[in-house]
C-alpha cells in the first residue's frame, strides 16, 4: 500500500513536470531553441495566483484563468523581444538570451515580491479519498493534477493533429522554409507555441504550488530543469515524449526519495536520464532524424 | 498573353557573396520558361527570392501587376504563386493526404472546393491516391517530387516555379514528372521552370534562360538555344 502511495504521488508530480515539459519541447520543435526562462514563468504565474487567490480572495478558477493570460502575454512578449530578433542567430546567442531571460525574471520576482518565501494556499478544493479502509489515502491536489494534465494532453494532441494552426505547427516544425512556402506564418506559429506553452506553464504552477506550498523567486528553477531533463529524457520535439518523460521522471524522483535517499533523489534522475541517452540519444519517443535528398 | 511575372535588375546576398547578379527575365502567362544552368549558377537563390523566402539587395520583382519583392513569402502564396522547392522538402512526417492539405493551407474558399482539388491531383497523380495514408517520408524519391508538386497544386496556383523537378530521378521518372508538369501547364497554369537537365527543360519550355554565375548569359526561343552550338556544348553535351 506503501508502495502504491509512492507511485500515485510520485504520478502526480510526474503530471506537473509533463506540462513544464510541453512548454519546453513544442516550443523546442517548432522554434527550434530551448527556452530556458520557461521555468521561470510558472513561478510568476504562481505569485499571481498566490495574489489573486491568496491575498484577493478571488475564485480559484478565475485565478488560474488569470494566470493563464498573464503568463501568455508574458510569453509572447518575451518571444517577441528576447526571441525573434534572434532568429536567425546561431543558436548559442538564443541559448544564452534564454538563461539571460531566466535570471531576469527570476531577480523582477525579487525587486517585486522579495525572496522571503510566501505560504502558497492550495487552489484545490477537493477533499482527499481514502481507499482500502483508510490504508491509503490520495490527496485532492494529487487527483487533480493527474486528471488536469491527461486532459490536457488529450487536448493538445487533439489540436496539433486536426486543426489548421496545429498542422502549421507541424509543418514549421518539420521545415519552416517548406510551411512558408505553404502559406504558413512563421512568426505567428511560434507567437502561437510560446502562448500554450506559457498557459500550460501557469496551470502547472498552479498544481506544483498547490502540492508543494513554498513559493519564492526560485521555485520554477529546480522544477524547470527537472521538465527540461523529462522533455530530453521522453525525446525532445515529440508531445508523447514529454507526457511519457515528465511522468516517468516524477514517478523515479517520488520512488528513489522514498526507498533509496531524500538527498540523493535529484542525482538519480539526473543519472537514469545520463543512461537514457547514451542508450538511446533522441530520447524514449524522439524521431530519428532522417535526412533524404 | 501579358506579363505575368517580371524580376527587373535584382541582386541577391548571401552573407558576403553576391550570389545573384542583376539578372532580369519575364514570364507570360501561359508560358513554360525554364531557367537553365549548372549547379551552383544561382538557379534555386532566385527562386527563393521569388516566393519570399530571400530578401533582394536591389531590384523588383512584379507578378501579375503587383510588386512582391518586399513581401512575405507565407504572404506570397496567398497570390495564387507557389513554388516545388528543390529537394521537393515534403512533411515526411505527415501523411500523403496531410501534405496536401498543406498546400491548400491558404485556401478559404470551402471544404467542396478543396475536395475538388484532391480530385484533381489524385487524378493527375494516381500514385499518391494509393498512398494516400502513408507518411510521405516513407514515399520513393519520385513519388515525393509528384507529391511536392501536387502540394503545390492544392492551394489552386496562376504561376507554379518549380525547382529541379528531376534532381535525383531515373530517366524514366523524369519523364513521368515533365509528362506532368506539361499536363499541369495545359490546365492553364503558368510554370517557371528551373533545371540542370538541360535537355528535357528545353524540350517542354517555349522559351529559356541560360544562368552562369549569377546573370544571365542568354536567352531565346527553347528551340533556338537547344539548337545553340554553346549551349549544346556547356549543357547539352553534344
């Protein structure tokens, strides 16, 4: 029963690192760059809803609402200023704006809100079940969250596969100069990933913080990376591939925390992702890279 | 039968090198130019600055009356001007049917009028309605150039610039793939045509371009320059 906690928490914290996952690989598929300040914008999509919530009282739904939009303009204005006169720059330069993004945002949250940690109120309303006569117990956030992110995978995939902006998405993302030629607009495709990704970003702050209840400028670094490592680890560019990536990831960072170290938890799934890759280098779903001419 | 399109002086960069010389030639409606010339000449660089896709440094470019060399390519194509790149570049990981659902990506005009079209390229190209539902990365090399033209023709072109059709193909396919543009010609679109294979383009064009270089070195009659003791030397090698 033990076990089966760990597994279901650890799912559930899978789930939140699936959908900081999605931000990173679509955006990575169709814009071609790793947007390393993704992290970053569900922190401040948490101290909004932490204001809105929290301090205003306001319904919990609306909040997240709230946060989906702020945290959309947020990314579409960063991709605008930061991103795309970089377009055409190796991609070094985009890399290192990216992490430069990542601080800047990281010291704003500072300057605005200090880095005193704030007690972040669940927006979870749901009460916890309990199952086997009261042997294990699953917590609403942890309900929640599972059902959010296979919602919104269903979602998405549904979008990208069978509508005309996610066939655009998939066609920059295979040649942007081949969609161009389709009629595709190429900026607006990407204005678009970073919208989703950037609202996707903000629910999963939501959950993260709604489970784990700390919020500070930092807490979207460690997460980011963590969905980061499950985009690379599920095959980085493939949707499936950052849900099978982020899920996986939670489930051996919640098992290792558990039967092996606390402390040691963060290198494990650093070295099962080392392992991966040098085993299969695009990742568990990731396309294999055939060039025809 | 007026000027469809008309590139005037231009000159086109890449980084540091001055990759097209300005060259000027024109395209009427109705016709079949080809541009020909060996590899490296600057063939598939005025093609991209054709449809957007490169920026000119001087010059213009007009089609049908309008300029579009300060266009955006994705806007380009809304002007019924769609390009086969080189390579034919299909969504390999698209379906057959996908991919052409892409090229009639612009298109506002109804699903009956789009349904039409697939018709009419699965009735010009029976190939790809067999394959219709297999990823087009996993088509032959001939099949993938019938399904970049065929993308193309979905989004219902006025002028369709094609960019070494045969690049790659058997002898055979070759033929199969000029037998097809010849037949989209005949259905009233205007083809701009550019190629090494300098025999077969001069075969179906009524007039061509000789490019060397980045400029044009000469230009007639198809018939004319396939008779032309320079030509038949430097391209025709005979």
């Amino acid at each position: 029963m033990q076990f089966l906690s760990y597994l279901i928490n650890g799912i559930s914290l899978g789930s939140v690192y699936a959908l900081i996952a999605l931000g990173y690989t679509m955006v990575y598929g169709i814009a071609k760059m790793l947007n390393f300040a993704h992290g970053d914008v569900i922190m401040i999509g948490s101290y909004v809803i932490f204001f809105a919530f929290g301090s205003f009282g306001l319904n919990p739904i609306l909040s997240i609402v709230l946060s989906m939009v702020v945290c959309t303009i947020l990314g579409v204005t960063l991709e605008r200023v930061a991103y795309r006169p970089l377009r055409e720059a190796p991609s070094l330069a985009v890399l290192i704006t990216a992490i430069g993004v990542s601080y800047l945002l990281q010291q704003v949250a500072q300057l605005l809100w200090t880095s005193s940690p704030k007690s972040f109120q669940s927006v979870v309303g749901l009460a916890p079940i309990s199952l086997f006569n009261g042997e294990l117990t699953i917590s609403g956030e942890t309900i929640v969250t599972i059902v959010a992110c296979v919602v919104i995978m269903v979602g998405l995939i549904w979008f990208v596969n069978h509508t005309p902006a996610g066939h655009a998405m998939l066609a920059v993302s295979e040649d942007r100069g081949a969609a161009q030629l389709m009629g595709v607009n190429v900026n607006a495709t990407i204005s678009l990933t970073f919208a989703i990704g950037s609202a996707l970003a903000a629910v999963a702050g939501a959950l993260l913080c709604s489970s784990y209840p700390t919020l500070q400028p930092t807490t979207g670094a460690m997460p980011g990376i963590k969905a980061f490592v499950a985009a690379v680890f599920g095959g980085i560019g493939s949707i499936p591939g950052a849900f099978l990536g982020g899920i996986l990831l939670g489930i051996i960072e919640n098992l290792s925390k558990a039967y092996i170290s606390t402390q040691l938890s963060d290198a494990i799934v650093f070295l099962v992702l080392i392992i991966v890759l040098l085993v299969k280098p695009t990742g568990l779903l990731g396309k294999k890279v055939n060039v025809k001419v | 039968m007026g000027e469809m399109l008309s590139v005037k002086n231009i000159n086109v960069y890449y980084g540091s090198i001055h990759a097209i010389k300005d060259v000027s030639f024109h395209v009427d409606e109705g016709e079949i130019v080809t541009l020909i010339g060996a590899n490296g000449a600057g063939k598939t660089t005025t093609m991209h600055a054709i449809s957007g896709l490169l920026k000119l440094k001087s010059g213009e470019i007009d089609y049908c009356g309008q300029i579009i060399s300060k266009m955006e390519a994705h806007k380009i194509i809304r002007l019924g001007l769609a390009q086969v790149p080189e390579g034919r570049r299909v969504f390999s990981g698209l379906t057959v049917q996908q991919n052409l659902q892409m090229g009639a990506y612009t298109r506002r005009d109804g699903k009956e009028a789009i349904a039409n079209d697939f018709d009419m390229v699965y009735e010009l190209l029976p190939r790809l309605k067999e394959r219709r539902s297999q990823p087009a990365g996993t088509l032959s090399g001939g099949e993938q150039q019938m399904l970049a033209i065929g993308r193309a023709l979905m989004c219902k072109p006025k002028m369709l610039l094609l960019d070494e059709p045969s690049m790659g193909l058997s002898p055979l396919l070759v033929k199969e793939i000029f037998k097809i543009i010849r037949d989209v010609n005949r259905n009233g679109v205007t083809v701009l045509l550019v190629e090494q294979n300098a025999k077969m383009a001069l075969d179906i064009a009524n007039r061509a371009y000789v490019l060397e270089t980045g400029t044009i070195k000469m230009e007639g009659e198809a018939t004319e320059l396939a008779n032309n003791i320079e030509v038949r030397k430097a391209y025709l090698g005979c």
